[in-house]
C-alpha cells in the first residue's frame, strides 16, 4: 500500500456539480480525521485523453493523473446516479487508467448521490462490481443521498446533520480501513 492521500474523485465532470460539492464536504471530514487528502474532479481530465488514440498510448497530459491514483493510499469515489448508473466520463476514467496496478490491493470507498430516491445505489453496485473485478479492496460502508438538491444549501454545505454525520463516520472508517491495509 501507498503511504500517499486518500484521493476523493468528484465521479462526473459537470461543472459545479453537486458530487463535486459533496466531495469537497468529505474531504473536510478526512481533514477533520487528520488523514492526507487530495480531490481530483473529472472536470480536471486533459482533452487530449478523450481522442480515440488514447486506447493505445495515453497522453502526456494523463500521467499526473495515472500517478496520483497509483499513489493514493485509496480512493473515496463520489458519484451521482445518471440515468440508473453512473456517469459515462467516470466509466471511461476508470477505463483509461492502467490495469491492473490503478486498483489492484486498492481501498475504495463510495459515496452516491441523486435526486430521486434512491440515492445512487444502483450506481455505487455497478461501481462495486467493477472496481471488485479490479481486486480492489471494497470498504463496506457506503453512503446514499437521495433528494440531494435539497440537502445542500446555496453555498454547497449540508442542511442534514444526520447525513453529515454519516459522512464524517464513513470517512473516519475508511482511514482506519486504509491503515489496516497498509500493514
């Protein structure tokens, strides 16, 4: 295991999107928790990664981003739930990374959020699935927030102290889980 951040991935690159906002929330519960903590946006990803050569050799522009991954010493993924699933950018995100070491031996927490009400769950299995499929190691707790536009205030901070508490929870827990691993 890496000694590197937790890196929180905002699964979708819609600008000023609410996974984003609730990304930013938890790595505030991981700072609380005195662990090191990265963000990395899907707004973030290089043009150049979405032209069809990529397949084959990926640009120069997407090695930070490969490095930071392979670094991290795991990854909280935050998703929202687009039509059913999850978003096609963060599908191909995963998909442009390196197989197998990106997720191999990887802690991996989820956290999903919609607007209806179920609250990703759907999204975060089909996540599961896949990153299980990659050997990562699959932290246990995760977190839904159904109805999400009307837990956030104007200002992106949660209005749901019960929900905030699960997520300051589920945070605290995967830093323990990440240095149980890390043995």
């Amino acid at each position: 295991m890496s000694n590197g951040p937790i890196l929180v991935i905002a699964g979708t690159n819609r600008p000023d999107s609410n996974a984003l906002k609730i990304a930013k929330l938890i790595i505030g519960h991981y700072q609380t928790a005195g662990a090191a903590v990265e963000l990395y946006s899907l707004t973030e990803m290089p043009m150049e990664i979405f032209d069809p050569s990529c397949y084959a050799t990926k640009p120069a522009a997407f090695a930070a981003v490969q490095q930071r991954v392979v670094n991290s010493a795991g990854l909280h993924v935050v998703t929202p739930e687009y039509n059913g699933s999850f978003p096609g950018v963060l599908k191909y995100f995963i998909d442009m990374l390196k197989f197998p070491e990106s997720f191999e031996r990887k802690p991996v927490a989820f956290t999903g959020l919609a607007a209806g009400m179920w609250g990703a769950l759907r999204a975060v299995e089909q996540l599961q699935m896949i990153f299980g499929y990659r050997d990562a190691y699959l932290f246990p707790k995760r977190v839904f927030i159904p109805g999400v536009t009307g837990k956030l205030d104007a200002a992106g901070k949660l209005t749901d102290a019960d929900l905030n508490k699960r997520l300051a929870d589920q945070a605290t827990g995967f830093v323990k889980f990440v240095a149980s691993l890390a043995v």
